[in-house]
C-alpha cells in the first residue's frame, strides 16, 4: 500500500495549481529576504571596517540568508491550521473513517511541501555554484547540501509533530492560528533565522541548547554550508530524534483526551 | 461624510462584540502580538552587541525608528488586517457582489469593516512602547517634533495600506487565492530596516517602486536629523502617487470583476 506516493503527488498537483503565485512567492520571498538581509549586514560590515564578524564574512552571510527562507519554508510548510480548520468546519470526520492513521496522512501532506521546498534549496544551490563560487570560498559541496537537505526534513518532522500539538488544541479552544504564528516567531528568531546564533550573547546559546529551536533551523542552514561537523551532525539528529518521540507522546496524549471533545459538526 | 463617520462607529460596535465572542483567541492574538514586539527589539538588541553604530543611529535611536513601525504595524493590523485578509476570497469566490450594490464606498466598506478589536490592544502598547522610548531618547526635541512623527507615521500607515492593496488587488486578474500577500509580508521587512541600508537600485527600490523604506525610516529620521526638504517632497509625491495608483487599480480591477468564482 503506497497510499503516501498518492498523497504526496496530490499535494504537489496542488502546490503547482497556481503556477505564477508559486514561482512569485519562490523567487519574490527568497530574493527580498536575501537582498535585505544583504543590505543590513552589509552596512554593518562597513560601519565596523571588518571583514569577518564571528566567523563570518559577508559573503558567507548573503549564503546563509539565501538558505534561510527556503529553509523556513521546508520547516514551517504552508498551512497553518492544517488540523484546526477541519477541526472546525466538521470535516475532520472524514479521517476518522480512513483506513489509516490522520497524523501520518497529515505529516506525509506536510512533509510533501518540505520535500519541494528542499528540491527548491538544491536547484538554487546549483545557480550558486555555477555564479558565484568564485567569490564565496565556502566548504559548501553537493555532499553538505543533501546532508543539510536531509536534517531539514528530520527537522521538519519534529517541527509538524510541535505545530500538531497545537493544530489539536483547537478540540478545547477556538481560533488557535495565533499559536502556530507564535511557533514561527520563536523558530525563526531562536532558531537563528533572523540572525546568526553565532551572534547571540553566549549566556543565551547555553540556554538555547536543551530547546529544539538550534537544531531546527541553524544546524542544517550551517551543515548546507559545510560548516557542520559530522559529530554535530549526528548530535542534531540524536537530539531532533528525542524531540520528536517527546512531542509524538504529547500527541498520542491530547488525541487521546481531545478526541472525546470532537463533536464532528463543526463550529 | 458625516454618513460615513457614523456607518464607521457601528463596525467598531460590530467588531468589538465579536471579539468578545472568543475570549481565547483575544488573548492569544494579544500575546502573539507581544512576541512579535519583543522579537524586533530583541533583533536590533542583538545587533547592537556587535556595532555601536548602524545606518548612522546609534541603538537609543534605532529604539525610536522601530517603536515607529511597531506603531505602523499595529494601526494597519487594528484598522486595516482582517479586511485585507479576506478581501481576495470575496474577489475570487464572487462575494464581492454583496458590496457592490451598499450605497456606500466598496472600497471603504471592504477596508474598514472589520475593526481588529484585539489588536486595538495591541496598538495600546505599541502607543506605551513608543512613549517609553521617547521617554529614554537622550537627544533634544519638543512636542512639535513629536506632533510631525506621529503625522509622518500615520502617513507611513496610509502608504503601507496602498501598498498591501496593490498586493492584493491582482488577485482580479489572476483569480489566484491570495494574490501577492505572502510576497508582500516578505516585502514587510523593508520597513522594518533604516532606509540608509539601501544603496543603488535597491534603494530606488524601496523608496520609489515599493516604498517601504519611506514609510516609517523617512519619518525617524524627521524626528531625528534636521529637517530636509527634499525628504518631504518625497514624501508627499510618493503618498499622492501610491494613493492614485491603488485607485487606479482597483477601478481597473473593478471593470475586470466578473462576479463569477474560481
């Protein structure tokens, strides 16, 4: 039964039915992120009069925004309220009559998006190489890419098993969607995604440790730029791995109270 | 006009009682609303632990210029937000209709009819975020300069909603669900930094083409700096120009509107 390859081909019929507003927002966002980004560092680069600031050059950081946004989006996926929305339009029933679990029919439309975006990274990556590695002297090699594209993915499925957690709120609550938003917020700023961790205050990095917030976005960003040894490699993965057992317990957990909190007929 | 003013009171009834419908939801988007303040000051707090200095402000200044979007983003969200998030749906799905045939504006219905209650909470702090850092601005400055901030701001606000609706507005030809938005949200970001980063095209860029840079960076820095005239007639022709454009589009968009959905 590979009812996931029909699910993941239905999820990319869909990705593509808009074809210009997928391309708009591929192109558009990765490239204002990264021109902004750019800009911002660079005038911080100019005002200091350095070429490297906590190990990183300018260059290396327009590498490490054009990652960033595509990155985000292999993490976040699209849809917030994935679970909430059926949840509250009744048609949350429908799973409960399919002849396999909702969460990993969930978790496979999920990962759908961020297997794309991370076809995405690789294509880019491939434009990087050919224009301008000549003036990024990186590890960054193919090999890290599809390391960094593979802890993405792990990362990814810790981060939809965190965002199921709060999609199932929605059994108790109305109007969770500002939850998931928060999710992104704290991803994206303790995550590094705004700004290198390298450049956290180190009291801040110690702390941020024992949260899944590094491994999540900062780990694979530098493992893609080859900046990531194999022990910490492997550390991340060890770590994603807990957080996900962690948070797949918590959804066993409130399924197993909320679901006699579901009504089917919606709000 | 006076119509108006009183059709506009009964949508802040309409919305406030709504919002007290979901207690919960009130609450989270206030919460999120918070987070999304402490992550910009966190953001800038962070950089200036590496640079005494960025775009020319130091960080005492740089809190001025991004308690003034903080203030921009929470006007929009309070008066503008809900609206702009479901205007493409009634464009796409043909509900646009029930709007056309009021005997009032469509374009001032469909902007304000949705009064964001909890973020008016939001802009409450944002109002106490501004004033504190106000409060901690070493430099000199008097009412009058405060007065011309906060007007520049409101202009910035009105720049930023023409903007947004310009984003939207495709969604006439190209019946996608949500138009540009996202794109835009991206392009949000350009407000968010001092205009003085952007150099060469980018700065024609974000100060002419898609002028974020001027909505809330051109009025810090009239606050900031002595006045400059020539900042304020590009001010004022990028607000007249925007405004007519949105106009423009959206009259365009109107002709084009076939009613039937997508």
């Amino acid at each position: 039964m590979n009812w996931w390859r029909h699910v993941m081909a239905m999820e990319i019929r869909k990705i593509l039915a808009y074809r210009s507003d997928f391309w708009i927002i591929f192109l558009g966002q990765t490239a204002v992120q990264l021109v902004i980004a750019t800009a911002l560092w660079k005038s911080i680069f100019e005002t200091q009069g350095t070429i490297q600031m906590n190990g990183f050059t300018l260059p290396m950081m327009t590498l490490y925004y054009l990652i960033v946004p595509i990155g985000m989006r292999m993490l976040t996926g699209e849809n917030i309220g994935f679970i909430s929305r059926e949840i509250y339009d009744g048609s949350f029933n429908r799973y409960l009559i399919y002849p396999l679990s909702v969460f990993q029919y969930k978790a496979v439309t999920y990962l759908t998006y961020s297997l794309f975006y991370g076809v995405q990274l690789i294509l880019l990556f491939s434009i990087y190489q050919f224009t301008m590695i000549d003036v990024t002297p990186t590890l960054m090699t193919f090999v890290h890419l599809f390391e960094g594209v593979a802890l993405f993915l792990i990362s990814a499925t810790t981060y939809v098993l965190m965002a199921m957690l709060i999609e199932l709120l929605a059994l108790w609550a109305d109007n969770i969607w500002t939850l998931v938003v928060m999710l992104r917020f704290f991803t994206s700023f303790f995550g590094g995604g705004f700004i290198p961790l390298a450049f956290f205050p180190l009291w801040a990095r110690e702390i941020l440790v024992f949260t899944p917030f590094p491994y999540l976005v900062s780990l694979p960003v530098r493992t893609v730029m080859g900046q990531s040894s194999s022990i910490e490699i492997t550390l991340g993965i060890v770590v994603l791995l807990c957080w996900s057992f962690f948070f797949m317990g918590c959804v066993t957990l409130m399924w197993n109270k909320g679901q006699k909190n579901y009504s089917g007929v919606g709000i | 006009m006076k119509r108006y003013i009183r059709l506009y009171f009964h949508f802040l009834r309409f919305s406030f009682s709504k919002a007290m419908e979901f207690r919960l939801d009130f609450s989270f988007r206030i919460i999120m609303d918070i987070i999304y303040y402490t992550v910009n000051i966190l953001f800038f707090k962070v950089i200036y632990l590496h640079t005494p200095m960025l775009a020319g402000w130091n960080e005492n200044q740089m809190m001025i210029f991004v308690s003034g979007y903080l203030l921009v983003d929470a006007i929009n969200m309070t008066i503008f937000s809900t609206n702009m998030w479901w205007l493409p749906y009634y464009i796409n799905k043909g509900e646009l209709d029930y709007y056309l045939i009021r005997p009032v504006s469509p374009l001032f219905f469909l902007s304000l009819k949705e009064f964001s209650a909890n973020s008016f909470l939001n802009l409450m702090m944002a109002i106490g975020f501004f004033t504190y850092s106000l409060n901690q601005y070493t430099g000199p400055f008097d009412t009058l300069d405060i007065f011309l901030y906060v007007l520049f701001l409101l202009n910035g606000s009105m720049i930023y909603f023409c903007t947004q609706m310009l984003m939207i507005l495709p969604v006439f030809w190209t019946h996608s669900a949500r138009g540009f938005v996202d794109l835009f949200y991206s392009l949000g970001l350009a407000m968010e930094r001092p205009d003085r980063i952007y150099k060469g095209w980018l700065r024609v860029l974000f100060t002419f083409i898609l002028p974020f840079a001027v909505i809330a960076s051109f009025p810090a820095r009239f606050f900031l700096e002595p006045f400059d005239w020539k900042l304020f007639v590009h001010t004022a022709v990028v607000t007249v120009f925007i405004w007519s454009l949105m106009l423009f589009v959206w009259k365009k968009g109107l002709q084009n509107y076939s009613s039937a959905s997508s």
